[in-house]
C-alpha cells in the first residue's frame, strides 16, 4: 500500500498489515421515510456522491507499522490544506485506488512508538491509525 501527494508525485510507502474498519459500513444511500397526511409512505433518497470514511488500523500489535521518517512526511502531509491524495493498494487480490482527504474531524492521523519509548532513530517503528476520506473527481 502507498500514499500519494498527487500536487507532487511524492509518495509514502504503507505497510499492509492495516485493517479497514468501517469500509463496509458506509451507505452510499441517504434516505428519509415520513408519511403523507393521509398516511402514505414517502420515501426520499439520494445518492451521496463522496465522504466514504476510509480508517486504516493496525490489525494488531504488530502490524500497521511505518518508521519515524515517513510518519514525519505523513504527518507533514496531513497539515496541508487544499490538498488530496491517493491511497493505492498494492495486494494480489486488491489494488484499488482512492482519492482521499485527511479526515480532521475525526482524527487523522495517531501514531505511538511500536517499542513503548521515545524514538531514537529515523528508522523506528511507530503504530499508526490513519483517518481520510474518499473524494470523487471534482471535490
């Protein structure tokens, strides 16, 4: 898996031990049910054309981890406004790809050292949760 700057090519390695949590929660469907005043049904429902959560967890202790150097960049990233990205999959049976955005309101980025202290080189590993959400073309 790998995250994408598309403002400049740049790119994040990913490791693929992350979980997708909520990706079979989302409904594309939006609806609302109410009653006529002579007590019919009315359904009203649309669409939604973007705002698919997209979390990615560490399945476990030891998966979902991404050294200090690129959590950095990823953290970095995750401060720029305007700005979106694309987070590929790169597994046999899976590489889907995604516009996203850092999702802010419910926090995009939590990161703890894989050793319990504070890091002493750029090559230790943290766990990592990390928060977006999926755009379409245009948004």
């Amino acid at each position: 898996m790998k995250l994408v700057r598309l403002a400049t090519s740049e790119t994040v390695p990913l490791e693929d031990g992350f979980l997708w949590p909520d990706e079979f929660s989302w409904k594309a469907i939006e609806q609302n049910q109410g009653y006529a005043m002579d007590g019919t049904l009315i359904i009203q429902e649309g669409k939604k054309k973007s705002g698919r959560p997209i979390t990615l967890q560490p399945a476990d202790t030891s998966m979902g981890w991404i050294k200090l150097r690129e959590l950095r960049t990823v953290l970095e990233w995750s401060k720029l406004q305007d700005e979106n990205f694309k987070l590929q999959f790169e597994q046999p049976h899976d590489n889907r790809q995604f516009t996203v955005k850092f999702n802010h309101q419910d926090g995009a980025l939590e990161a703890d050292p894989v050793k319990g202290i504070p890091a002493v080189s750029l090559d230790d590993y943290y766990n990592v949760t990390l928060r977006f959400t999926e755009l379409n073309d245009g948004d």
